[in-house]
C-alpha cells in the first residue's frame, strides 16, 4: 500500500514538472513587476518621477506583472491538464483536452451554484475567486489537482471503451471529454457544498492562532505553509493581513486594520518610530526562510543529485532559487520536493513556522507586499532602517536558516533516499553505455529491423502481458508491472540502463536523456508482432551482442555537451611509443585503430578508464574493454605474444566485470616474456578510432600508471 | 546475399592481429558483411565484435555479404579468408 502510495505520489510529482518549468519565470516577472508598481512601493521612494501610471516604465513593468500572474492565477488550469497529461497512460493529448474541460465545468457548476446562492456577497470573504472568468470557490491548485487526477483515472478507465454500434462514433477516446464532462458537473456540485466547511475550519484556526502568543505565531506560519497546496493559505492568512482580525491601530488619528495594511499605513506615517510586530509578525518570518532557508535546500537538492544529472536539475534548482530569494514565490521549489517527499515538506512547514515565531520574539517589523522575497526585504527592511525594523535579525537568523536547511534536507534526502530531482537512488552506479545506446539510435532510424535494445527490456520486464503501463520522464522508463518477480535487472541493465529501481509494481529503468527514444521503440517495438516473439529475437541478438558494439559515439550525445574531451590514463609504468614507431605494421599502421603505446617497466596492466571488461582473450595476452564513455578500448601486451598461449601471463579480471581506472588487469612475468625473445611494448589502441575527431598522445617519455596518457576528441 | 563458410586454419584463431586485417579489409565494401560462428555474429567491420566471437583453429564461420557489391564482395572476403586464415 505505501509503495502503491509513493508510486501514485512520484507519478503525481513527476507530472507537475511540466508546470513547474514555467514558474520561476513567471515568478519573477511577476515579483518584480509587482514590486515596482506597487503604489506604496512608488509613494515611499519618491519614484512617482519615473514610475507612473501610463507611463512606459510603468506600463512596461505591468505588463511583467500581468503576465507572471496569469501564470499564477491559471495554476490550478494548467495543473489540471498537467497531472492528466503525467498520469494518463496513453493518448495523452485525450486527457489533456479532458482535463481542461473538466476544469471548466467544475468551476462553472460551482459557480452557478454561488450566483444561485446570492452571488459573491452570501459567500464567506475570501472564500471565492475568479477563475478565468467564472467566479469560482479558492480552491487554489489543489482544484487542478482533483481534477487532473480523476481526469486520468477517468481517462485510464475508458479510452479504450466500445460503445453499441449506433454510438460508435462517441467511443474510445472520444467518451473521455464526455464521461469527464458529467462526472465534473457532479464534483463541482459536490465541491460547492464540502469546500466552504474545509473553509470555514481553516478560518476557525485563524482565531485559535491569536489567543495563542508567540506559539500562535509558530502554529500560524506552519499552516500558512501547509495550507498553500491546498490553495487553503487565502483563506487563512487573509483575514490577518486585511481584517481586524490581525489587529488594529490607530494611525495618525485614522483606525487602521489588518496587519498588512497597519504596516503599510504605518510605512506612510511620519510619525513612526518602530515598525508594530503585532502586525508584522504575520509577514516578517517569510523572509529568513525564503531568501535564505529554502535557496540552501535547493543546493542541498543539487548536491544530493547524482554528479551526472547536476548540469540538468541545477538550471531548474537554480532557477527556482533564485526566485524564491528575490520575489519570494517559493512555489516552483517547494514543488520539486513536495510530492516525491512529503516528510521535507512537512519539515520544512515546521521550520518556516519557527521562522515567523523567532521573528516575532525578536520584534522584527519588516512588511510586504505579497512575499518575502529580497526585493520586499531592502524596500521595507533595509531602506527603513534598523532602528525602525530589526531587519539585522532577518540575516542573521537567515544564514542559520541556511545552515540548518542544508543539512536537514541534505541529511533526509540521502538518509532516507529520497528521490529528489536528479536523483537516481542507485546512486554509486556508473553510467554505462553499451551497444543498445547506438541500437536505440539505430533502430529508431531504421524502420524494418528487428529492435533487440526493446526485445532486451520487454523480455527485462517480464513480456507484454506484464506490463500495465509504461511511461518515462526526463531520464527514466517508468513502468507499472503486474507480476514484480517477473522482472529481470541484469537484461535491463544490458539493455543500456545505468540502473533499476524497484518500488511496489513500479520499476524505474534509468536511462539518461535519451530515455524518451527508448520509449517510443519500445512501444513501436510492443505493437510489431515481432514482440511476440522474444526468445528467438534475443538468440540471434546474443551473437550480435558481440557484434555490435558501438559503432558510434554513444556517449554524451547531449547537443550542450559539444567537444568533449575523454582521457585515457596510462595502462603501465614505463615509457609512452607512439603507435607509429611499434614494431609491428597491425599497429603501427593504425589498421586496429589509433593508440599509442607503452615499453612497460613492470609487468602489471592496469585499467585506462571505468568501463567493463568486453573480453579477456584466453591467451591472456590482451584485454578488450568497453569505457564508460563508450570508448573501445585494446590493450595488448608485447608483440606476437599470443603464440606464448597464455603461458607468464595471469588475469585478474574475467569477462563482463565492471572497473575502474587502475584496477590491476593482467600481471604479467617480464623477464620470462623477454627471455622467450618477444618484445614487450603494449600498444592502447582505440578499436571505434572512427567515432572520434582527433586522437591524440596527452605525454611523452616516462609515465607512471594513472598519469594521463591519451585524449580523445569527439 | 552471397554467403560462404570458411573452417579456420591459422593455428591461432581469429586474433588482434587478423581481425584487424579482416576489419580493414571488410570496410572497403559497401555490402554489409557478417560473421557467424555457433550462433554468434559480428559484422566484419567491427574489430572488438570480431575479436569477441574468440574464434579458435578449426572452427567454422559462414559469412554473410549482403549489399550492391556483394558478388565482388564475398569474392574478395573468401580470398582473403584463405590468405590469411
């Protein structure tokens, strides 16, 4: 059941990236946009001169303002198409259609329903919004959330629906939208009814929260925190930002109420001396966290990350923390963790909380005007002055804040193996790439052959029948089987996966980037009959296994990565030949491939780079090995020496093993080779030579084992 | 597609050095060429694939050429084979 659970979870998570990708831009489009047209933020700093309404600066940062939250306030749309776009299984388009409409007749049934009851007026304050167009209940993105989720299910259920034969035409995938059409107008109607009691019970928390001190405080920032995926935050924090219920005060000879507008009236007023904590204690503590707290658990993300996937989620992480710190819209970070890790997120709701309190007991008085970013920080912190806000306080509370960040979630991720963004829990295994890369590749462009790589994994997994759903994300194949004890790791592994996961019925193939091709074959590959077939496919694939191995650079085949340079380190302790000057023409006429060589000095092979052993000849002269990089590597101990039919020779390495540069391959008995009358100079020679730009000697003369030898250009 | 069989004689087998020299010689074709010895295949052109058949002195590899130049091709390869093998 938990495992059912997280599956459903990382499917969930794992949907929302599409959304999330577009929210740190949004964010700061909006923060800053929103920052600068604020008419208290103009009024305080004198900046009516340049920022005016109709003006073009204005109009320009309006415009960044408009647009970031139209991303924002269509959250819970795009959400609802997202989640039935991740959790569909197939004709995903479908579900994204039927997730939009379903959506809108959602919030159009509720508001019918509201305009029934006496419009906006008879609802509770704060409890309603307006969702492209249509006044709805604030249901935030948990509404899209709903809907995405039993849009897929909806969709999972009937996609493949036959109809009686008159009705044929509204079968299949077009029953989804309709099925989802009704079954909506029903949630809708029910929502109506059940969302303003949820409501009305956050609202009764407010009240709990200020008879309560500075663990009201505590408990306040807590459920602000809890409540925001819920869309649940308005309801709460409003009434203390714009009602009585945060306090009132009289300024200036005006009563003023809410904590957000006493701040501002009192930012307005010359006659302020220190900033009112009773009101500022409902704002100040977003800023410790979000500027500091959170952006040091997205580097504790990155870090956590597997090295190889950092370059990919560190523009994500970055990104997000980069608006957190400066707008302070935490949405798109707290969305990577929220759903593949609900523990952090309840830590960090706990944290957060502890935020407002220490803000509240240290009488700290900074406002803002919707977050606590560092933009609202200099402008109603910094600028005012310590003596009137505290802010000192914010930064240094701000960087423990990172500190306990850090560590906290860089302890949970890895303690309880967390699946973060970039995350691969098998986290110690190297990335091998085998000759199913390039046949991923190549099968892809060739229509009519037979597609081994996907024979590999359907045959991994345990055959067609067991599988009941087969999707991927940015680096894996996600795959929902009926019978777990079905399934093979080591085929999938040869497959060219870098590693497999196991949780409950879901199995995870980790493949990089390419793992979307990987799909697609493999699903092509399930409708041919062929798939039918396994068996005899992955008998004549046994031999071409031998075969075929890359013929084309498989490695890095990312666009970002350009020229890339791999290394090869040297193979023995002696002095570096270069291949030209072998005394023997197969090598010094490249016709194995280019190289270079070494007159060892000590009868010991060592390993060039991490790969695998591809074969250990019988006569143990010589070592075939695969790099991690895909590089095909020979390496050939003396010249002719195979007549010597593995006599002085001892291997310590057998066919298929993993290692890593510098493990000990071959010792071999120097002396008794010599004395036999064979040279013992070993040439390193690059077997795919073809796939590669430019080979190139990284050393002359001495050289000890480790010591780079050769670079290899792509 | 033209193919032909071939018992090995070099006492040797299939090692670094003819594989290297069989690899040469098959990537001067256009036809595609393909080794096959107990079940196993490499293409000829693949030096690590050929050398991973680990083909000994007495065994049997029937090659297959399949390509526009395949007459020439399994003409020449057959040579070769002999020459060399």
């Amino acid at each position: 059941m938990k495992d059912k659970i997280f599956g459903v979870l990382q499917r969930v998570g794992r949907s929302f990236m599409l959304p999330i990708a577009l929210l740190p831009v949004a964010g700061l489009l909006l923060g800053i946009g929103s920052s600068f047209t604020n008419q208290t933020t103009i009024e305080t700093y004198n900046l009516g001169g340049i920022i005016y309404e109709g003006g073009l600066l204005y109009t320009i940062l309006d415009i960044m303002s408009q647009t970031g939250s139209a991303v924002f306030n269509n959250l819970a749309l795009l959400f609802a198409m997202g989640v039935a776009i991740g959790m569909a299984k197939k004709e995903k388009e479908v579900a994204a259609l039927s997730g939009a409409i379903a959506f809108l007749v959602m919030n159009t049934a509720i508001s019918v329903l509201i305009a029934a009851k006496g419009g906006i007026e008879a609802m509770a304050e704060n409890s309603t919004t307006s969702v492209l167009g249509i006044t709805t209940l604030q249901m935030g993105v948990f509404g899209g959330i709903i809907v995405g989720l039993g849009v897929a299910a909806l969709h999972n259920k009937f996609y493949k629906i036959e109809l009686p034969q008159v009705l044929s035409f509204f079968g299949g995938t077009r029953f989804v939208p309709i099925v989802c059409t009704v079954v909506y107008l029903i949630v809708g109607i029910v929502m109506f009814y059940l969302w303003p009691i949820v409501q009305l019970g956050i609202a009764q928390l407010g009240v709990l929260v200020l008879n309560s001190g500075y663990i009201g405080t505590w408990v306040y920032g807590i459920l602000e925190r809890a409540l925001i995926p819920f869309g649940l935050h308005h309801v709460f924090y409003m009434p203390f930002w714009q009602t009585e219920l945060g306090g009132s005060m009289v300024i200036d000879g005006n009563t003023v109420m809410g904590a957000q507008n006493i701040f501002f009236a009192e930012l307005a007023s010359k006659s302020t001396e220190v900033f009112s904590v009773s009101a500022t204690r409902f704002m100040s503590g977003k800023f410790p966290f979000m500027i500091f707290g959170l952006p040091a658990a997205a580097f504790a993300m990155y870090k956590a990350a597997r090295p190889e996937k950092r370059k990919v989620v560190g523009g994500l992480l970055l990104s997000a923390a980069l608006t957190s710190m400066l707008t302070g819209i935490t949405e798109p970070l707290e969305f990577t963790f929220i759903f593949v890790a609900p523990l952090m997120y309840a830590v960090h709701c706990v944290l957060a909380g502890l935020s407002y309190m220490l803000m509240h007991i240290l009488n700290v008085g900074v406002g803002m005007t919707f977050s606590g970013g560092a933009i609202d920080l200099t402008l109603f912190g910094i600028l005012q002055g310590n003596q009137k806000t505290h802010w000192i306080w914010i930064v240094i509370i701000g960087l423990i804040y990172a500190v306990v960040y850090y560590f906290v979630f860089y302890f949970m991720i890895t303690k309880l193996n967390l699946t973060t963004p970039g995350r691969e829990p098998d986290d110690i295994e190297p990335k091998l790439y085998r000759r199913s890369d390039v046949d991923a590749a190549k099968s892809s462009g060739s229509a009519g052959g037979t597609d081994t790589v996907s024979a590999l994994i359907l045959k991994g997994l345990g055959g067609k029948e067991n599988l009941s759903d087969v999707d991927c994300c940015a680096t894996r194949l996600r795959i929902t089987v009926v019978d777990v004890k079905k399934v093979t790791d080591s085929l999938l592994k040869k497959s060219g996966a870098s590693g497999v996961l196991h949780k409950g019925n879901g199995v995870q193939v980790i493949y990089g980037p390419r793992v979307s091709v990987v799909k697609s074959n493999l699903e092509a590959f399930m409708e041919s009959p062929q798939s039918d077939d396994l068996d005899r496919i992955l008998q004549s694939e046994k031999g071409e296994e031998a075969a075929g191995k890359p013929q084309e650079k498989p490695v890095e085949k990312e666009p970002a990565d350009g020229q890339k340079t791999i290394v090869m380190c040297a193979h023995q302790n002696g002095s570096v030949v270069n291949l030209e000057d072998v005394a023997d023409d197969v090598f010094s006429q490249k016709i194995l491939g280019d190289g270079i060589a070494i007159e060892p000095s000590v009868g010991k092979l060592f390993a060039p780079c991490d790969g695998s052993v591809d074969s250990v000849f019988d006569t143990k002269h010589a070592v075939s090995i695969v790099s991690a990089d895909g590089v095909e590597v020979l390496l050939h101990i003396g010249i002719d020496t195979v007549k010597l039919g593995g006599k002085y020779f001892e291997a310590h390495v057998a066919n298929g093993q993993e290692i890593k540069k510098g493990d000990l391959l071959i010792s071999f008995d120097m002396d008794a080779i010599a004395g036999e009358g064979y040279k013992l100079t070993t040439p390193l020679i690059i077997a795919n030579t073809d796939d590669y730009a430019a080979i190139a000697p990284a050393v002359k003369g001495k050289v000890a084992a480790g010591d780079e030898l050769l670079k290899i250009n792509q | 597609m033209k193919t032909f069989s071939y018992t090995i004689k070099d006492e040797i087998g299939i090692h670094a050095r003819p594989a290297g020299l069989l690899a040469k010689a098959a990537k001067e074709f256009e036809s595609t060429i393909t080794l096959e010895k107990d079940g196993k295949t490499a293409a000829a052109t693949k030096l690590m694939a050929i050398m991973g058949m680990g083909v000994k002195c007495g065994d049997t590899v029937n090659v297959t050429v399949e390509g526009a130049d395949e007459e020439k091709a399994a003409a020449d390869m057959e040579a070769f084979f002999q020459a060399n093998l």
